[in-house]
C-alpha cells in the first residue's frame, strides 16, 4: 500500500518582543532630582533619559 505524503506549511510564529526596562519602567525617561545651592538641597525633579535602555524602553537580553 503506498503512502500518502503531504507537504506541511512552516508556522509563522510571532515576534518575541523583549520585556520593558525596570529602572524606566518601559517609558525610556527617568526622574532625575535637580540639586541647587551651594549645600546642593534637592529642589525637585526632572526628565532624563534611562542609561540602561538609552531611551528605548526594552531591556538587553
């Protein structure tokens, strides 16, 4: 008895996204505390781009 072969379609699968950053939490900006006076008292906080993802908000594997 001869057998039927089939061919099979390779599945597509989906593109692996890499998990958001910690320290940015996925965003790409961090806080960063604002210091002023000569005894360089906190006064506040403002934007600043995440050093560990440089801003694109993915982790490096």
């Amino acid at each position: 008895m001869a057998r039927k072969t089939t061919t099979r379609t390779a599945k597509k699968t989906a593109p692996v996204k890499p998990p958001p950053c910690e320290p940015c939490e996925g965003s790409g900006q961090v806080a960063i505390t604002v210091r002023v006076g000569r005894k360089r008292r906190p006064v506040g906080q403002q934007d600043g781009i995440c050093l560990t993802c440089f801003g694109t908000g993915e982790a490096d594997s």
